[in-house]
C-alpha cells in the first residue's frame, strides 16, 4: 500500500472514530445517574403540575373535627350546601385538620419553584460578575474580596438574617438563598476565564482588536456552559434543602402557604404520637434532592473531559 493511500486509510478510520463517539448528550442520556435522577425528577414535576388534579382536598381547609387522623382515614367533609362528603386522607390530616397528602402535593410547588429560580438566577448573576472579574484585572481585585467576605458568613445564617430583615414571603426566599450562593459561582467562572484568557485563540482576537463584549460572548463564555450546569443542579438541590430549613424554622414561607419545611414544623409536636406529618414531606424532599444530586453527579461526569472518557 502506498504512503498516500495509508494516509487516506488512516483519515477514513479517524473520521469514522469522531463519527461514532457519541455527543455530551448522548452520553448523558446513556449514564444511569442521570437517568435515575432525571425520571425522579420528572415525576416531581407532573407532581407539581397536576397537584390540583391529583390532590383529594383542599390543602388549605382546616377542619377541628378531623385532627390528626392516621393515613388511609375516611374524613367527612362539610360542604358550603349543608351535605357531607366522604374523602380519603391517605397521608393522614395534620394537628388543624389539613389533609396532609394534598398538602404535600402542593409543597411540591414550592421547592421546585424555588430550587429552579434560585439555581437559574445565582447562575445568571455569578456568570456575568465571573466573566467581568477574571478577565479585568482590578476588577478582579475588588469583586473577589467582596465575594470572599460574602463566602465567609454560612450560607444559612446569611440567609436567615436577609429574610428576618426583609420579612417573609417566597421572593424574599429566593433572593436571601441566591445571595450566599452567587460567590461560589463567581469563583468557578472567573477560575475559568483566568485558564481560558491566556489561549492563543483569545489572544488573536485581541489583536485584531475585537471589542471586549464579543470575546467574553464568543470565545470565553461557551467554555464555562458544561461547570455551570453542573453546578447549577447542586445550587437547586442545595436551595431547596434551605428553603425547607428556613419553613422549618418558621422564617421562610408563610404557613399559610403549604410548603415541606412547614408542614414537617407543624407536626414536630406531635411527631411521637403521629409521625406521619414529618414522615411523608420528608421522604418527598429527600427523594428529591437526592435525585437532582445524582443528576449532577452523572453529569458531571459526562461533562468533564477527564472523566468522561470513562463513561
């Protein structure tokens, strides 16, 4: 065989190779954290979407009568005509007579909404302030030291303060959680930028003198998308756990409004006698932090190049 066609022999065999190996997605969709993690999670969000057609009751209806009654308990339910109507609780009722299990249904709501709002916004924020801070140098000296002295007051402690300060509510939530979060992503997308500035490519489209915007856009930006995914999905799982902290302890969402932490608060007192009003909303946030958290490890691994070759 001769040179030229062992060359054309060994081209074909490259491209084939480049051909068969699957994508970032296609290995994602192959890994089986992701798969598990990803149908819990999907199954969390139906839940969400159709909890007023799955719940039996209204989560909000306090009925004395009804108190504390074991899950698979029939309830009988005035209605506004004076007749009575038979219900199944089968997650049991709380210490105010709530069907739990509509309650939990709802809850989900809530930790989905915020869990998704705070990993999108802290992302968003941390992304632009990363990209400004490690490609302009005394930029990067003043922001860091901002984002250091943020890193060191405990994320729950600062956002305990920020919702004690501004009140409670589900915004306010949200931003006190995003707060200590935004520095951790600063410091991961400037450690990218501090890499990526010095390559030559960057350093050929300075010299042809495109504007500063268009590099950040072009040519940095795509290559903080795969860490920022991933740690994205941590930031969800980790907003979630601390807006039930937060319910928990009575300073995030008002009662009124159902939620997993205060349903589990509502039930502390009697968590001897009925432990069903913890049992089940805890099980529902395990569940699913759990599954955003193993999403993230599965992607993480496909993601990254030094692992994902092990995929």
């Amino acid at each position: 065989m001769s040179a030229e066609a062992r060359i054309e022999v060994d081209f074909a065999a490259s491209a084939a190779a480049q051909v068969k190996r699957p994508s970032a997605i296609g290995r994602m969709l192959r890994h089986r954290s992701v798969i598990i993690g990803g149908v819990i999670l999907i199954v969390m969000l139906l839940i969400a979407l159709t909890a007023p057609l799955l719940g039996t009751m209204d989560p909000a209806r306090i009925d004395p009568t009804m108190r504390n009654k074991v899950p698979g308990t029939e309830v009988s339910l005035r209605q506004d005509d004076g007749s009575r109507l038979v219900r199944t609780a089968w997650l049991g009722t709380d210490s105010l007579g709530r069907d739990v299990y509509s309650r939990v249904l709802y809850g989900t709501r809530v930790s989905l909404i915020v869990g998704l709002s705070v990993a999108a916004i802290s992302v968003s924020i941390g992304l632009l302030i990363g990209l400004i801070a490690g490609y302009i140098r005394w930029v990067d000296a003043v922001v860091m030291r901002v984002m250091d002295g943020l890193m060191a007051i405990p994320g729950i402690l600062l956002a305990i303060a920020l919702v004690s300060l501004w009140g409670a509510g589900l915004g306010t939530v949200i931003i006190a959680i995003v707060v200590p979060e935004v520095p951790r992503v600063v410091r991961l997308v400037r450690s990218v930028v501090l890499t990526i500035r010095e390559e030559p490519y960057v350093e050929a489209a300075i010299s042809v003198g495109t504007p500063l915007p268009l590099i950040l856009v072009r040519h940095i930006m795509p290559n903080t998308v795969a860490p920022l995914i991933v740690q994205g999905t941590f930031i969800c799982a980790s907003a979630i756990l601390v807006e039930a902290i937060l319910s928990f302890l009575g300073i995030g969402i008002p009662t009124e409004i159902p939620t997993w932490g205060n349903i589990m608060a509502e039930g502390r007192t009697v968590f001897r006698v009925y432990p069903h009003n913890i049992l089940y909303p805890g099980i529902f946030l395990s569940l699913t932090v759990l599954a955003i958290n193993i999403m993230g490890d599965g992607m993480r691994d496909t993601l990254d190049p030094r692992m994902s070759k092990r995929v």
